[in-house]
C-alpha cells in the first residue's frame, strides 16, 4: 500500500468519508488536483506542528547559529582592521628608518671621509718625517765612509810612499826627516780632500 492508501484508512477511522478503490488497489480521489479532505486536515496539522516545533526549537539554535556567525565576522573584521593599522604603523617606521638610515649614511660616509683625510695627512707627514731620517742617515753615512775612506787612503799613501821612500833613500835620510816628509804629505793630501 502506498502512502496515500496509509493516509485515506487513517482518515476513515477519523472522519466519515469514505474511500475508494480502483481495480488495482489505488485509492481514486474526486479531484486530480486536490487531495481528500482528511488528507488536508492532517497534512496541514502535521505542517503545523512541524512548524511550531521548528520555530520553538530550530529558530533560537537557528538564531544563534547567525549571531555567533555575526561575531566571528565582526572579531575577523576588527583583527583585519587592527592588522591594517598596525601595517600602516610599520610602514611609517620603515620610512623613518630609511630616512634615518640616509641620516646615518650621510654621517658615516663624513666620518670616513675625515678619517681619510686624516690617515692621508698623517701618512704624508710619516713620509716626510722618514725622508728627513733616511736623508739624515744617508748625510751621516756618506760623512762616516768619506772619513773612512780618507783614513784608508793616508794609510795606504804612508805605506806605499814608506814603501817608495825606502826604496829612493833608504839610507840617505835620517828618521826625523823622512817622518817629517811622511807627515807633510799626508797633511798636503788630507788638505786637498
């Protein structure tokens, strides 16, 4: 049976109207667009109650359902909000930084640019402070083997005019005068230098 057949032998027990059966066993209704009276009355008794069950326990679970949805939108439109402004607050501490960064590039591009300056005055001045002392050095060296040289010189001039002397006159001149002559030559030629 189907549930229109369950339907109408509800309805004759409650109301007085009677069914009818085709050769099939479906029930035949007076109109093809309308069901049968009882059908109505508990169709729309079970509707209302349906109804009222929905409203008195489905609305307010219903309600808050949207209301917990309206919160969570609202808390996610506040936190996007506090994340913007605190994106702009970042943003203008970034460019605060960048023009203090151009700041401090402009005062440590100065500092290397004075220390530069510094570094090269001192150089120059070491510079010329070790050209004077290699100079100075090299005056007194030059001085020190010019005398060196000099003393070398009279010794190998007194030995070899000793040398030649002896050879000349070795027995004519007596000791005095020859060491007379020895020392005036070597006088003449220390002169002369």
């Amino acid at each position: 049976m189907n549930v229109l057949g369950i339907i109408a032998t509800t309805g004759r027990f409650v109301g007085a109207e009677e069914v009818v059966l085709d050769s099939e066993g479906n029930v035949v209704t007076h109109s093809p667009w309308l069901p049968e009276t009882p059908e109505i009355i508990w169709g729309g008794l079970a509707s209302l109650i349906i109804f009222y069950a929905l409203y008195k326990f489905g609305w307010p679970q219903m309600k808050k359902s949207f209301n917990a949805r309206t919160e969570r939108i609202q808390k996610e439109l506040d936190a996007a909000a506090a994340d913007k402004a605190a994106a702009a607050t970042e943003a203008q501490g970034i460019r605060q930084a960048k023009g203090d960064i151009e700041a401090e590039r402009g005062r440590i591009m100065a500092e290397a640019k004075a220390q530069a300056e510094s570094i090269l005055a001192e150089g120059r001045t070491r510079l010329v402070t070790e050209v004077a002392e290699l100079e100075a050095r090299s005056a007194a060296e030059i001085e020190a083997s010019r005398g060196r040289v000099g003393d070398e010189l009279r010794a190998e001039i007194s030995r070899l005019s000793s040398a030649a002397v002896d050879h000349v006159v070795s027995g004519s001149l007596d000791d005095a005068t020859q060491q007379e002559l020895i020392e005036n030559f070597i006088a003449r030629v220390g002169a002369a230098q």
